[in-house]
C-alpha cells in the first residue's frame, strides 16, 4: 500500500481579508463613536493594512474592529503581524501599519518537526518543502493523530492549515 501524506501550510483566504476589511472600513464610516475622529482602515499592497486615526485608542479601536470581523469570516488573528509598538504619531494622526504573515518559515517548520518525532506515532515523518511541510505515512491513523496533536498546539504563534490530504 502506497503511503498517505497531507501538507501543513500556512495560506491566507485573501478574499476573506478583503471581505472583513470592507465591512470593518463600512463599520468605522457608520458607527457613531468614530465621528469626526478622522478614523480609517484601508489595504495598502498585498499584505499590510494601514489604519488611521486623531487618536491612539481610536486607532487601537479600529483595530479590534478589524479583528472582529476578521474572526467572523473564520481568519485566523495569527496572520495579522501587529507591531507591538502601537500606533505612531505621524503628523496629526496616528498610524498602524498591520502587516499579513503567510506562509512557514524554516525554523517554524523545524519546530513543527520536532512536535511530530517527539510527540506524535513513531511511524511517521516530515519533510520540509519550502513553505509548507509534507508529513507521510503508511497509516492514516497516525496523520490523523498528528493533525489532532497539531490542533492542539496553542504555543503555535502562526496559523495552519492541512491541505492535499491523500
């Protein structure tokens, strides 16, 4: 019998981000709170919000707008890169710029690893390809406990997802 595998990447739904941004910006133009404080959430490229406001709360408040829409559409707040320096002042207002992390970096996927020698069946392994990590076995038993053992892991500090289960 040929052997099972499924990836562990880390993707974003960028039309779900996109969906959760225009509700969010509809939400700060409406919501009374945010009149005539000169606040807004906007993309700026592919990966990085910027957020806008007289105010740091304001700003911080845009923020939390942001992410509760984001939790609704189901995207996960370990995608978002928010500088832990808070937003600074530029000129009159206050600026955040929330950058979108996407993908496994080398050494996430070596941690990823090692969860699954130390922790999971002795029958399976993982191979790094890139972003992503393929994970093999003979048992889909044993992928099964490693997507579980996984899910289970909230020290993670990045998103993943399993893909190409075969």
């Amino acid at each position: 019998m040929a052997d099972s595998s499924f990836d562990i990447v880390s993707k974003i739904d960028h039309q779900e981000v996109a969906n959760a941004l225009n509700s969010a910006a509809r939400e700060v133009a409406t919501r009374y709170d945010f009149k005539n404080v000169g606040a807004s959430i906007e993309a700026s490229g592919e990966d990085k919000v910027v957020i806008k406001a007289n105010t740091e709360e304001r700003a911080n408040a845009v923020l939390d707008v942001f992410q509760t829409w984001l939790v609704k559409r189901k995207v996960s707040l370990k995608h978002l890169d928010v500088p832990e320096r808070g937003p600074q002042l530029s000129g009159k207002e206050y600026r955040l710029e929330v950058g979108l992390k996407e993908g496994i970096s080398q050494e996430n996927a070596k941690k990823i690893g090692k969860i699954i020698r130390d922790e999971g069946p002795k029958s399976v392994k993982s191979q790094i390809q890139g972003d992503e990590l393929r994970v093999t076995s003979k048992s889909r038993d044993d992928l099964q406990a490693v997507q579980a053992l996984l899910k289970g892991k909230d020290d993670l500090d990045f998103a993943i997802q399993f893909t190409n289960y075969r």
